[in-house]
C-alpha cells in the first residue's frame, strides 16, 4: 500500500508529532494534521459524517471519519497507549461503508510516531 498519497500523509503527521511530541488529545492532533496536509494542497476533509445503511433505513448518525484525503485515504486517529483490535474494527468499517481504498490508523501516543502507524486496504474493493 506504499504510495505518494501515503507518504504524504506520514510525512504531515510525522512533522506534526515533531512539533508537538505525545500527551494531546485527538482534536489537537486533527486539527494541525489537517492544517499540514491542506497548506501542502490537498483536499483534506474532517469530521466526514458516515451513515449507515440498514436494509431500508438510513442512520445518519453513524460513524465521523477523522480525516478524509483526497477523496481517498480515511485517517484515523488516536492517542492510546496501544491500538486495538476495535481500532483496527473501526477503520475497516469506515474503508467498507464509505468504499474508501486506503486507510491509516495513526497514534500519537508514542515516543516516535512510525511505531504508532497502521496502513489498511479496502479487501472489498
């Protein structure tokens, strides 16, 4: 799943660990992610409201993807001592109702970021 579009995510996310380090919430780390990847001109959404599809109905209060990159990439992130299995559940789910190819759970809990970093292809696609 090494590709540009990857890298380029990493790179940010790498350059906003460097500068903060661990210890913020979520939000903080959304937010200058976000911030990275739109000053080096990609269309980055946040807070990309998920619904979810059952039989009939549409529940539009499903899932909020953290960031969204160039209509491609979902990434997620979190600030825990260590993923787990219903983190690697989420962003599998969020890669199968939204038909999204690629996926990065991202941890900025760690004492250096790479270790904290997990790709995802969409199996289904």
């Amino acid at each position: 799943m090494e590709d540009k579009l990857t890298k380029k995510i990493i790179g940010a996310a790498i350059e906003v660990h460097r500068a903060l380090g661990p210890g913020l919430l979520e939000s903080a780390y959304q937010k200058c992610l976000f911030f990275e990847l739109k000053s080096q001109g990609l269309k980055v959404e946040q807070e990309i409201s998920l619904p979810i599809i059952y039989k009939d109905i549409k529940l539009d209060h499903g899932y909020r993807i953290d960031l969204l990159v160039e209509n491609d990439v979902v990434v997620e992130i979190k600030t825990v001592e260590k993923f787990t299995d219903v983190h690697y559940a989420q962003i599998l789910t969020y890669l199968k109702l939204g038909d999204f190819p690629k996926g990065l759970l991202i941890n900025f809990h760690t004492k250096l970021l790479t270790s904290g970093i997990k790709r995802f292809i969409n199996s289904s696609l």
